[in-house]
C-alpha cells in the first residue's frame, strides 16, 4: 500500500519568525514572547518550542532578518552620487521608518562583534568618491564622513523621539547643505576657492541619481 505521509505541520518555522518580525517591528523586541507570538498566529506556544531551542534563539533570527533588511536598504546608496550622503539619508529615513526595528539593531550592534560597522566593506569606496567628487585629501573627506554621520545620528535620535517631524526631502536638504559646507571648508582648509569653485561645490552635494 501507500506510505503513510506525516500530517503536514500547520505552523511552520517561517511562520513564527514572520510573526515575530512583525511583532518586533510594531511594538519593539519586549513584544516578542512565547505567549505575544502564539496569539498572533492563534496556537499555543508548543509550535515555538518545536522550532527553536529557546526565546533567545528566535529574538536572533529577528535581528539578522532586521540587520539584512538595513543592510540591503543601505547598499542602495551605491545607485546615487554622492553615494555616501544617499548612505546618510537612508540610514536616517531607516530610523524613522522603522523605529522599533531601529532601536533593536542599534542596541545589538553597539553591544556586539558588529560594531566595527553596520557594512564596512563600503567605507573605502564612498571616501574614495568623496576625495574625487570634492576634490578632498583623504584627511579632509574622513573629516567630512565623521560630521556627517555625527549629524545624521542627531537627526535619528530626534526623529525617534518625535521632536522634529521631516520629510525624506526636507532630511536631503539638510544633508546637500552639510556636506556642501563641509566639502568647501576642506578646499578653503588646502588653498584658496573661488566663488565658482564653492557653488560648483555645493551643487555636486546634491543627492542624484547616478543613471538618470
């Protein structure tokens, strides 16, 4: 006779992580509990238990699934110039966006071995576009590279806060104006600049798509 195929298991591991990932994102990682998940896909708590060893194993696969996601977003940046300022603007959109999310990377990752950077193998290609964009010394664009991301910190704590309502064009604005000051002020630091020079500047800090 035919084999006797074992009954299909109604939720799967993909579901219960899909559940916490949703929890995690709507009311932060406090919310990812045995009970909170189970209730979300109306089981008992047992499913859990049968595919992960315990609480803290799946609150981890909910922070790799985040860290990809950022990660994935951030690489972004590469299809515009200056990619490094697009690489500010979508770190800070990614904050306001995803708040809770936001929260748990940032204390995961300052916390553990990823806090050599959220994607480190981009730091020597952005700086390199940076010194030639700006016509910066490599001194002079990692300057501009440690304002910029003190900044655009700033800007994700209040807007994690609620304090300063942006849109995503107002944050842009924001950033071309830092960068473009901050790309004159190396020029001024090396020599002398002229009024076209600084405009020619400040026109280049303006996020742009590199294959309009």
């Amino acid at each position: 006779g035919c084999p006797v195929m074992p009954p299909k298991a109604r939720f799967t591991k993909q579901m219960i992580e899909d559940a916490a990932f949703e929890l995690a994102k709507q009311r932060g990682i406090e919310a990812v509990a045995a009970r909170e998940v189970a209730k979300a896909l109306n089981m008992t708590v047992t499913p859990i238990f049968g595919s992960f060893t315990n609480m803290s194993e799946l609150r981890q696969t909910v922070y790799e699934r985040a860290k990809a996601e950022f990660q994935a977003y951030l690489r972004g940046c590469l299809d515009y110039t200056p990619s490094f300022q697009a690489y500010c603007l979508r770190w800070v959109c990614y904050a306001a966006e995803n708040q809770n999310l936001y929260r748990f990377l940032m204390q995961r990752m300052w916390t553990s071995e990823d806090k050599r950077g959220v994607l480190p193998e981009l730091e020597a290609p952005l700086l390199a576009e940076l010194t030639e964009l700006f016509s910066l010394s490599q001194e002079a664009a990692s300057e501009l590279v440690a304002h910029m991301l003190i900044y655009s910190g700033g800007l994700c704590t209040l807007l994690q806060q609620g304090n300063m309502p942006l849109s995503e064009a107002d944050i842009s604005h924001r950033l071309s104006q830092l960068c473009g000051s901050l790309a004159v002020a190396g020029n001024l630091a090396a020599g002398t600049l002229s009024a076209a020079d600084a405009e020619r500047l400040y026109r280049a800090a303006e996020i742009r798509p590199k294959h309009a």
